[in-house]
C-alpha cells in the first residue's frame, strides 16, 4: 500500500459540514481519516495555509472530441480542468457524431483514460443526433457510462420528446440536463435584450427566453416526477420560479455559471466577441437576483459552461462569431471575487456549490472528505496572486472575457484517485500533449 499525508492543511467538507485545520491521509488511493495522523508515510504534502477540499465537479464541459479537435481534445479539456482544480467533469453530447449510443459515451470514457489526468462521465443525448426529434437510446447510454442527459446548448423545444425523456429517465434514475430558451424568442440574437441591445443597435436576447423554458421543464417534471437539472439559469423568473418548484416538491435543480454572477451587459460595448456568451450578459437586477438564489439555496451549483473556440472562429465580426467561454481554468478565481471576497458566500458554502452538489445532482460518489471515500483532493491557494493569461491555459480555447485581470486564488495541487496529477502549474500525466 501506498500512503500519502496532507499535513496542516485547512479542511473543508461540505459533507460533513467540517472547517477546521488538520491532516488527511490517503492510503491506496483512498481517504483513511482526517485529524492528526501520526505514524510512517511515504509522501508529505504540506498544505499549511492551503484549502483542502473534496475535488471540484463541472456539471457540463464541452470537450470538442470528436469533431471539432482544433477547439479542444480530451487530453487539452482534462488538463485544464486539473488546472482549474476539478477533478471530474461531465461532459456534453454535443460532439461530432453526438454521444447518443453506447459506443459513443464509451468512447469519450476510454479518450479520457487515455489522457489520464481527470475522471470524465458522458452526458448522453436526450434525442438522436440532438435534433430534438426522436429519443435517444437511453438505457443503452447509461450502459456505456452515462450520468445524465442532456443536448447540451440545443434546448429541448418540443414538449412532448421532453416529458417523454423524463418519464423514461425515471427508469435509470438519471436527471435530464435542458437548456432553457425558446429558440424562436432569441434566434439571431446576440445579447441581452436591454438598454444596451437598444443603445448599440444590436439584437437582443429577451428575459422572457429562458424564463418560459423554465416554465414548461418545471411544468414537466412536477407531472412525471422526473429528475430536471436546468443549466445556466441567468434571469431574476428563473430563480423565483425555480425556488417556488422547490417549495412544492418538484426534483429540481439548477446551476449558474462564474461569468453570469460577474460580468453584465454593458461589456458588450466593447464589440468584443470574447463577451459574447449563451444566455447572454444579463443585467446587473439579474445578477443581484442570481447571487440571492446561490445564498438561499434556490441555485443548486456553479458550472464553467467550459465553451472553448479557436481563436479564429472568435475573431470574426460579433454577429458571426459563435457564443462561449473557455471557463475551466478561471473558475475559483473569479468566484473568489465575486462571491468570496464580498462575503455573499462562505468557502463551505462555496466549495458545497463545486463539488459536494454537483456530485448529488450527477449520483457520484465523490464531493467528500469521509473516511473510506476515493481520495478526488483539490487544494486550494487562496492567496495566490496571478494575472489571467490566456497564452498560458492548458486548454486549446483562449476565448475569455477576463484577460489581463489581477485576481487571487488558484488550484494548487489536484490529486485523482490518490495520485497527484497536477502540481503548481504542472500537469503530471503520462500521455504526450501531442497525441
């Protein structure tokens, strides 16, 4: 067997509602306790001023792979997600072909242990091919690996299909991932339909998009008493409408991404694509009805909504580049000042949104520190200082709004099943980032 001791380290464990300083020991490539430990081990990490938490989940990540490699390869996404401090991500059907068959989500599985750096589980389609028009195999996805469902950024219109995917989920105990807009309100849209959209002459994104999805998927799944997870909520009728479903009972949950808590639409002036996000840039209303939403519970957890795009395709005019952020690798940081900093969040409550949440919404074992669990660590330095350089991310999309920021707190060390692959800015897997 093989050990490993975190010594002095600032323990924090939604789980079992635990902050206090302390050591872990890992042995085997499992959690043995937490506490003082004493006694021989064969490796000594010292943690003293560093956060150490359950390792941190992305509920939704595009990986690009296969399809779209000059965006991003399994090997690049799981580097930046080690980077970031996760330790595992879900990632999207919406490859070329989709994951809407076994084989697939099969493939995405064994891409990712061929990379070996973080734990990746398919999200399948909801409907083949993501057309939204006939269901999925379901049962033969959940064979392959698959944790869920969802067709990623193409929102499952039709409501029948909809409520048929959550009755038939019910069966494997899977949530179904939606993404809320009506297509036909925000179709050629590029921003929040505001006084900015108004002001620069640009076509907006209404509210009333997202709020009217949420609507009908909660609608939904109040009838099948199917499990819902609505991604990227950004409007003040979400999170109310999604709290009072909560209240009655529903099987919701939901989750915000950094960008939407810090960013507003005004940046858009700018005419810069890197800006450009779905849903858009909200209003600074909205964001102060999201933050209250992640206080009081109503918002299950934080997601990157990781979009990555060479920067080619981002560089074309506004109207014509496509919408997202590579987020993996600047999550803590920009939730340290958005939701830390201000006090809005503890890190208990926060790191509960990164890890202990995502892995219950996603049926994981994992988010926890407790004895006997896998050993999936990040440590965190909270008071590392650092200027966000997209020259620098692991992952092939430097397509972010946050380039050239100061900001504080960053992913120290990642340890993945007991072995440390990553390291103060070093990815320590054994594939070649060529391959």
């Amino acid at each position: 067997m093989t050990s490993l001791l975190i010594r002095g380290g600032r323990l924090i464990d939604p789980s079992q509602n635990l902050d206090r300083t302390g050591d872990l020991l890992i042995r085997d490539g499992i959690i043995a306790g937490a506490g003082d430990v004493a006694g021989h081990v064969d490796e000594v990490i010292e943690a003293e001023e560093l956060i150490v938490s359950p390792g941190l989940i992305d509920l939704h990540t595009a990986l690009r792979d296969p399809g779209d490699e000059e965006d991003e390869t399994t090997y690049t996404g799981t580097a930046a997600a080690l980077a970031g401090g996760f330790t595992s991500i879900a990632c999207l059907p919406d490859t070329t072909p989709a994951i809407d068959n076994r084989a697939a989500a099969e493939f995405a599985i064994l891409q990712a242990a061929r990379a070996r750096n973080c734990h990746v589980y398919p999200l399948g389609a909801v409907t083949k091919s993501l057309k939204g028009e006939e269901l999925a195999e379901m049962g033969q996805l959940v064979d392959g690996g698959a944790v869920g469902f969802s067709d990623g950024k193409h929102p499952l219109h039709n409501s029948e299909i909809m409520r048929r995917a959550l009755e038939y989920s019910r069966m494997f105990d899977r949530p179904i991932f939606n993404f809320p807009e009506v297509e036909e309100l925000s179709r050629s849209g590029v921003m929040h339909e505001g006084y900015y959209s108004t002001l620069l002459g640009l076509r907006g994104m209404p509210a009333a998009a997202e709020s009217i999805m949420v609507g009908r998927d909660l609608a939904l799944a109040e009838m099948t008493d199917g499990k819902l997870h609505i991604t990227t909520i950004t409007v003040t009728n979400s999170v109310k409408q999604i709290q009072q479903a909560k209240e009655a009972g529903v099987k919701v949950t939901c989750s915000v991404t950094p960008h939407h808590l810090t960013l507003d639409d005004s940046t858009l002036q700018s005419f810069d694509a890197a800006f450009k996000v779905n849903p858009p840039l909200r209003s600074r209303d909205h964001i102060d009805s999201l933050i209250r939403g992640l206080k009081d519970g109503t918002i299950d957890a934080i997601s990157s909504d990781h979009q990555p795009y060479s920067i080619e395709k981002k560089r074309n005019e506004l109207d014509q580049a496509p919408f997202g952020i590579a987020g993996l690798e600047t999550v803590l940081p920009i939730c340290i000042q958005s939701l830390i900093d201000p006090g809005h969040l503890s890190w208990l409550q926060l790191i509960d949104k990164l890890s202990t949440r995502p892995a219950a919404i996603l049926g994981l074992s994992k988010g926890t520190l407790k004895e006997n669990s896998a050993a999936d660590i990040t440590l965190i330095d909270p008071h590392a200082e650092w200027t966000i350089d997209p020259e620098q991310f692991f992952s092939r999309g430097r397509n972010t709004p946050f380039e050239g920021w100061a900001v504080k707190g960053q992913a120290h060390t990642v340890i993945v099943g007991g072995q440390v692959r990553y390291y103060r800015g070093q990815i320590l897997s054994r594939m070649n980032p060529a391959v």
